[in-house]
C-alpha cells in the first residue's frame, strides 16, 4: 500500500495569528517581517518564514504545541541567503517532523491552559450568554479563537473561569476582548497585578488600563438564533435617552472606578492610567450610547447646521447637569476632581460575542451550516455629511476586521499623564480643543453593527 504523501499547505495569516495567539513577540517588528506562513494537514506543525531586518536575509521558524497547548518554536534556521531556500528548507523540515508522528513538543512550561467551557457550575446557575456561546453550534467560531487564546492567559485572582460562566460574563468577555486589542496593537502586556488589568509598555513608554463595564439591569433573556430580534429604541427614544440617562449611567461606573485612586498603587505611580469602559447594560445597548458617554465626558453635546454656502457648521453646547428622577449628576467627568488622574476613556461598541464570533470566522473557524452576516454604520468621512455611512458583507476568510476596529479613545484635556498616542495607532482618537470635540478617524470606523448568523441546512461545506 502506498504511504499518503505528507502535504504543506499555505496558511492564511489571519488563520495563523488565532493559533499563534500571544507566542508572537510584541518586539517581533524592530528585527524581522513574517513573509509566508504554513502548516501540515492538521495544524499540529506550524511555519512561518521572516526577513531578517538586520541582515537582511530570511529565517525559518518551525512551531508546534507544548504541554500547555501553546505554539512554541522548537526549530529554526537563519542566516538563510534566499527566500526560495528559507522555503524549500522549512518545507522539508515540515515534512520530516509530521512523520515522527509527534503531536506535542514538551517545552519544560508546566502551566495548563485555562479551560473556560467545561461547566464548572450547574446549568441553571450558567449566565444565558456563556450557555449559548458554549453549547450553540452557531458560535463555534468565537469558541475556537477563544480556547486558542486560553493557553497564554493570565488569570490573575483564580475567578476568571466561574466568573466567565456566571454572573461576570460581561466583565470578562470585555477583559478578553481588550487583551486581545492590546496584543494586536504590538504591545507588551503585563498582568502581574489583580488591578489594574493592564500595564502594556512600548518604546520606553508604559500606560495602565483598567477594565470597566455598565452592567446589566435585569438578567438577560436567552434567545434562540434568528428566531427573535431584541426590541431596538427608535430614534427619538435613543435620543432622549442619550441626553441623560445614559450619561447617569457611564457616570456611575466610572466614577465608582475613579473612588479606587489606582493612580496611588506603586506599580502605576507616573503612568498614564486608561479606564476601558463598554455598555453591557441592555441588549444591543452599546450600538447607541456613545453619543451619550462623549456628551457626558467633556460635558458639551455638538449641535450643527448649514450655512447659506450649505457647508455643515458644528457648534458646541456645554452641559452642565445629567438628571432623571431625583437622580442628578454634574456633566464632564474629565472636569472632576480627581479626574486629571485618568488619562483617557477607551469605548468600543463591539467587544461582544458577535466580535469573537466574525475574528473566529475570518480565521477559518466555521460551522458548514452557519452564514454570518454583518450589518451596520461607520464613519462617513466627507466633512460636509451628518449621517454615517451603511456597510454590509458576509464574513469569510476574504474579511480583515481587527480587534482594534470600532474602538475609541476619548483623551483627557487635563490629564496629569497624557497617553501617548503612538501606543494605540490603529483607533480612532479624539481630544477636546478649543472648546469642541476633534477627532482621528481611522480610513474604516464602524460605530455599531449587527451580525446575522443565517442557518443553511445542507449547505455545502
């Protein structure tokens, strides 16, 4: 019988980059440029091949899984004169490893991976949004790029898990969502402290970002795919509710954060200090509340019109108060004492499943069945326009979202530390002069989006 010959085959670099997780150094860019990426018929030997940037020829990397689940070099080869033979030579040497058959490469790291979806609790006791993203075949997508993140994950306190499957899946989800921003943004991230949740550092530089959330009123209602849609405000609800409300709500969670005085712990003392808030307070609430979180922290809502020349004319309107009921709180949260300690507010109205579910998709993670589809509004750039722009598109392998995609980062004009703006270049950035707003907007900025998950029986894989 004729032995099957081994097969190379060509990896999609966003397919590579979910499994390769955080085992990519955030230093990689200063001394070499991944060029091609590889991977034998089930992925248990990876390949990459690089420019060396210093001496300008190419290096071969070989990975495989250690004992943690985490891909980890194990055999290299540089100084290669050409990329023809960095290739030929990986190729071989991929092949060679896949027949000894070998599955793990014990690399001495004792640490076992983080285990987020065996049931560490009973089923009634399981948050509605864990049970369905661990049991749901139409989130295996974001099931699979999470377990390949686990292996790499630090959980600080030990409640990570439990959390995750209970009453904290927001929080955590948010936290998983945001290491993932900040390892895609090439940064250095430490999590040696229980808070805050990140010190990242870069070029000498060094910013603490704390993750925070607007937790939900009542508990959420599980819903069976497609078959129901969440009841959406209107218009006019979305603004009344912007114009109070929501900022009462921001307030409260951040303002709770602020009475933590972070900037005094040691390990944060002279850095930049970010409080990373999202809105998980109702279904779908983050698609339209971050009018209503700019309003509140600088304490201005930006009115417009068209002059005789129909050129669009934005004038500002300070604020001073936020009040419903016998609730009233002072406006501009960047004005507060104390405030001048935190540096800038990132906001994403994406960090949800949906966020996992598209990444996983993109990077090949699919169920045969499942379309996903996706929906929503971004930045219009023409400076004479009022509304967004609509996109639409089916998310496959051809898809480049990023982590970064959708974020926000509302700076401090009074901050003690300003953060620096070369850390975090791929979001949008938005700082308050002259008494208005002034953003940077990346070239694609989506403000909210819906995913559909379509089920196609029969469909052909």
């Amino acid at each position: 019988m004729t032995e099957k010959p081994i097969e190379i085959r060509e990896l999609d670099v966003k397919r590579f980059t979910a499994l390769v997780s955080a085992s990519r150094s955030a230093g990689l860019e200063f001394y070499g440029k991944e060029l091609e990426w590889y991977s034998n018929e089930d992925e248990t030997i990876l390949g990459v091949i690089l420019l060396d940037l210093i001496d300008n020829d190419f290096v071969s990397v070989m990975l495989a899984r250690d004992e943690g689940r985490r891909y980890r070099c194990f055999d290299l080869e540089v100084s290669v004169p050409s990329i023809d033979e960095a290739r030929d030579q990986l190729h071989r040497s991929m092949k060679w490893h896949t027949g000894q058959g070998l599955k793990v490469y014990p690399q001495g790291d004792k640490r076992q991976p983080i285990d987020l979806f065996s049931p560490v609790v009973p089923n009634e006791k399981q948050h509605p949004c864990f049970h369905d993203l661990a049991t749901n075949e139409a989130f295996l997508p974001a099931r699979s790029i999470i377990s390949e993140m686990m292996p790499h994950f630090v959980d600080i306190d030990g409640t990570f898990v439990k959390e995750f499957q209970t009453k904290g899946f927001d929080a955590r989800l948010w936290e998983l969502y945001l290491n993932a921003y900040l390892g895609e943004e090439k940064l250095f991230v430490e999590r040696e402290y229980p808070s805050p949740d990140f010190i990242v550092r870069k070029y000498g530089k060094a910013v603490a970002v704390e993750a925070v959330i607007v937790g939900r009123r009542t508990v959420y209602k599980r819903r069976l795919l497609l078959d129901e849609e969440p009841r959406e405000p209107t218009v006019e609800e979305m603004l009344e509710r912007n114009r109070d409300e929501i900022p009462i709500k921001f307030g409260s969670s951040l303002y709770s954060k602020l009475q933590k005085k972070y900037w005094e712990l040691e390990h944060v003392k002279d850095k930049p200090l970010v409080f990373a808030i999202a809105d998980f307070h109702d279904d779908q609430s983050m698609l339209w509340t971050s009018t209503g979180l700019m309003d509140y922290l600088y304490g201005v809502h930006h009115d417009f019109y068209y002059d005789e020349h129909g050129k669009m004319v934005i004038t500002p309107q300070k604020i001073d108060t936020h009040q419903v009921g016998d609730k009233r709180i002072p406006s501009g949260f960047f004005f507060q004492p104390d405030a001048e300690n935190i540096s800038a507010v990132l906001f994403s109205a994406s960090g949800t499943i949906s966020k996992f579910n598209r990444l996983g998709r993109q990077a090949g993670f699919r169920h045969p069945e499942v379309t996903m589809i996706r929906i929503g509004t971004c930045y219009n750039h023409d400076g004479n326009a009022w509304l967004p722009k609509v996109f639409r598109y089916e998310v496959d392998e051809q898809c480049h979202e990023t982590w970064g995609e959708g974020l926000s980062m509302f700076h401090n004009p009074n901050a003690r530390y300003p953060v620096p703006r070369e850390l975090f270049p791929s979001i949008a950035h938005h700082r308050f002069e002259a008494g208005q707003i002034a953003s940077t907007m990346p070239e694609f900025h989506p403000f909210a989006s819906n995913t559909l998950l379509l089920r196609v029986r029969g469909k052909p894989s």
